[in-house]
C-alpha cells in the first residue's frame, strides 16, 4: 500500500472517530471506536471498521449506517481530497474475539495452577 493510502487511512480513522464521538448525537448509539479504515486505491470507496460496546450493537450498526452521508458531509468540510470516499461500516469482531481467547486462557491457567500446588 502506498504512503498516500496510509496517510489518508490514518487521518480518515482519525476524523471519523470524532465525528461520531462529537457530533453524532444519538443517545441508542453504543460506546463506538473506529479500529481501522480501508480505502481503496481510487479513493472512491472505504470500509470503516468499528468496534462497538455496551448498548445493541445490531442498533448502533444501523444508526451508522444511516449516518455515513452525514459523516461524508462533514469529511468533505474537513478533508483537503478532492473526492470523499463512500463509507462502508463494517463490524470488527476482533476485540470480542481476543476476550475470548483470553478468557479460556486465563481457565487453562487457572487450573494449572491449582494442579502445581498438589
């Protein structure tokens, strides 16, 4: 990927993030964090990974997802690109999936532990 594709899909993350924590001002929305954006090389579209907490997430995905035209709106006021890509979010199960493997982890160790003791 190039430089220029790194550097826009830093400072997109960086805008979307306080664009939905700052301006978006649904109390249904969970505690969002943006964890990365791609956009493709034409510039023309991009998927924002979220990762979203507490409240309904199918909910908070639907209010994005309605929201993203505003969300570009305010983008193209704040971007100096001559075209605003469209936004695509998509749920990034990541997070949810490292507690996991975490949790059972922390079982196995658990229980080792008890074993070494004897």
């Amino acid at each position: 990927m190039s430089l220029r594709l790194d550097r826009l899909n830093s400072q997109l993350k960086k805008d979307i993030a306080s664009i939905i924590t700052y301006e978006i001002g649904d109390p249904r929305l969970g505690l969002v964090s943006v964890t990365s954006v791609k956009i493709t090389p034409d510039l023309k579209f991009a998927k924002v990974f979220v990762s979203i907490f507490g409240k309904e997430k199918d909910e908070s995905m639907k209010i994005l997802k309605s929201a993203a035209g505003f969300i570009r709106n305010k983008l193209a006021h704040s971007m100096k690109i001559k075209t605003v890509p469209e936004l695509t979010f998509v749920l990034d199960e990541g997070m949810e999936h490292a507690e996991k493997i975490n949790k059972i982890i922390e079982s196995f160790e658990g229980g080792n532990k008890d074993a070494q003791k004897d």
